[in-house]
C-alpha cells in the first residue's frame, strides 16, 4: 500500500514526534510504499535509507487557503491509500482515509499569546475548535502522545472510544558527547529548556528562582531556548524588575544540553500545559533531577521519578526545588527513578504501534 506522511512541520519542536517515528518505521522493514510530505526548506531535513522511502515536497503553509485548496488537489493527484496527518491542520475537503495525530488541545485553553491580539487569538481558536471537530470525526484513528490527551480528545467530540489510540513518546540521550559550558563550571543552578510562549509559565519560575536567591545567592537559572520576540520581551521584563543570576543562552549544542542536563542540581518544568512532556524525560536520561508541575499529563508521564507543584502557586514551585537542593538523599533517589521511568517509553514501541494502526485502517478500508 501507499502511505504517505504528513511531515510539513518535521523541523519544529514537534517535528522529533515525526523524525523519530519515520526513522524507526524504515527500521521495521514495512512493505509498505511512504511518500513523506515536507516544505520545500526541509527537502533534506531527513533522508531516507530504504527504497520504499520517499521525501516529496508539499509546500503548503498551515492554516492556509493554499493548505485548504492547493494541498487537497496534490493529495488527490498523489492518490496514496492512505494518509498520516501529523498534526490537526489539513485540508477539510480531503476524504481518503486518514489517521490523525493530536499531540495536545492547547489551544482551545490558551487565554493569551504573546504574538496575536486577543481578537485574532479568539478567532483562531474558533477556527481551530470548527477544524478538530471535523478532523476528530472524519480521521479512522486518532493518536495521541499520552492518555491525558486521549481522554481530551473523547471529552471534547463523542466518538467511539476504540477510534483514539495512545501511543507514548520517548525521550533518549543526544547524539554527542557532552561538552563543558566554561560559564557555569564549579556553579550550582538550576535549569529549563524550552519555549517561552505564556503557558510555559518562564515568569513563574524566574520569580520562584529570585526567592530561592534569599537562601542560595550563588544559584543560577539557566533558560535554554530560541531567542525568539517571547523570550526576549521575558529578557526585558527581567531586567526592568532588576531580577539577577538568570542567563538566557538561547540555542545551545546538544554535546553543551547533555552537560548542563548532568551537572544541575536540578531540571524545572512549570508549564500549565502539556501533550506528553518530553524535556524532563530528556532531563532525566542524563541524571538530571525533575521538579514539575503537576498538570495535565505531567504526572502520567514522569510517574513518582519527579517532585511536583501546583503551577499556579510561585511559593509552592520554590519550595519543592528548595526540597530537591537541600537533600542529598532525595536526589540521588530521583536521578534513579529517573533512569528506570525513562525505561518504560520507546521510539520502536511507538513506530511498531503506529504501523499497527495503519494497517488496521488499510486492511478495513479494503474490506469496504
């Protein structure tokens, strides 16, 4: 059969979701033909090694009327039996069989965003909610990253529960040796790694990391993450409320990520908001211990290897990192629970479980 795979998104933060995924279907020896669709800048963002691989370029933005119009009439002509969607935005009109994944329903909950106005962001979550409905009615197979967000889906459109299908990420240590950051040796701090858009909740922590500064002065916050307009406005807030021992370092290589993961006194994860959550699976894979907060599917996920706060409460996530800094013995015993929890999530597991899917929708599909 021919399937092809959405991949339009393969280099955002997202795109490890659909890298790892086609990595490890080429690994299963699928006798399958895929056509994976990408951008015209991501034509050699990842290349196959086996022959029934393809990259084809679908240049269609999401959310756009190109996407709508020009992206149904090339699924039309590409004619595949069926199609992964890797995310929600697709062509509405396109009725070949499908399988969606849906990493999370942020967005319908998001009550600001730092790049729209309130006016833009509330019709585009209009939009948003219009399009996933029909998506969630029309997809043979949802998948999504984690049970919470499985059950959001069936919460948020009645559909047979049999149509949704959980299948967990994975987190694995980065393909390079770790390197020193000369800025933080011999320096105790505390780190995040990620985006900065407001349901992260960056400003959270960096006002429960000034508190800790009343008890630790030396102790720092390292935030790794593109330097985008969010972080930087973060960046002038911070300065103007005369905040310090806080350095955005923006990108840094994965060998730098690997040691400033091993040598943290501890990983934080503030965010009101998740799908799956894979920094602190990443965090803990180098020993790093995880304080979290304990929304969404947080604790689904990271299980009893991290120490949790309630998000919304700054004094409570300062508390619970002053917990992990303070005893010893409680983080030796987090980095090991940390190295059996991230035992538990595969990127084999979850490509043997979508390849399952797909041939469950085909072998349906043909006997229509």
């Amino acid at each position: 059969m021919h399937i092809a795979v959405d991949a339009r998104i393969i280099s955002s933060g997202t795109g490890r979701y659909i890298e790892r995924l086609l990595t490890h279907l080429e690994k299963l020896d699928s006798p399958h033909r895929f056509s994976v669709l990408v951008r015209k800048k991501d034509e050699n963002y990842w290349k196959p090694s086996k022959k029934n691989f393809r990259v084809v370029v679908a240049d269609y933005a999401d959310y756009s009327f190109a996407e709508q119009i020009g992206f149904y009439f090339f699924l039309k002509k590409l004619g595949p039996d069926l199609v992964h969607f890797c995310m929600p935005q697709q062509p509405l009109l396109y009725r070949g069989a499908s399988v969606t994944t849906i990493h999370d329903l942020n967005l319908l909950r998001i009550t600001e965003n730092n790049k729209m106005s309130p006016i833009v962001l509330k019709f585009k979550k209009a939009v948003f909610e219009k399009m996933l409905r029909s998506v969630v009615k029309r997809s043979k197979r949802i998948i999504t990253p984690s049970e919470y967000t499985r059950q959001d889906v069936l919460d948020f459109e009645s559909i047979p529960k049999n149509r949704v299908v959980c299948t967990y990420e994975a987190a694995e240590q980065l393909d390079a040796r770790a390197q020193a950051v000369d800025k933080f040796k011999k320096r105790d701090f505390i780190m995040y790694v990620g985006r900065a858009e407001s349901y992260k909740n960056n400003r959270a922590l960096i006002k429960a990391h000034q508190e800790l500064l009343e008890k630790y002065p030396d102790l720092r916050l390292v935030i790794v993450g593109k330097k985008d307009e969010i972080r930087l406005s973060d960046m002038k807030w911070a300065r103007e409320n005369g905040y310090t021992n806080i350095d955005f370092v923006g990108f840094m290589s994965d060998a730098q990520l690997a040691w400033l993961y091993q040598n943290c006194k501890a990983y934080v994860f503030p965010s009101f908001m998740e799908g799956f959550g894979l920094p602190p699976l990443e965090a803990m894979h180098y020993g790093a211990p995880v304080v979290s907060s304990n929304a969404t599917c947080l604790p689904e996920v990271l299980g009893d290897a991290a120490v949790y706060f309630d998000p919304s409460n700054k004094k409570e996530m300062s508390k619970m990192i002053e917990k992990v800094l303070k005893d010893e013995k409680l983080r030796k015993q987090m980095i090991e629970k940390g190295y059996q929890q991230v035992k538990k999530y595969s990127w084999e597991r979850m490509a043997k479980q979508t390849l399952e899917i797909y041939n469950e929708v085909l072998t349906n599909s043909a006997e229509r």
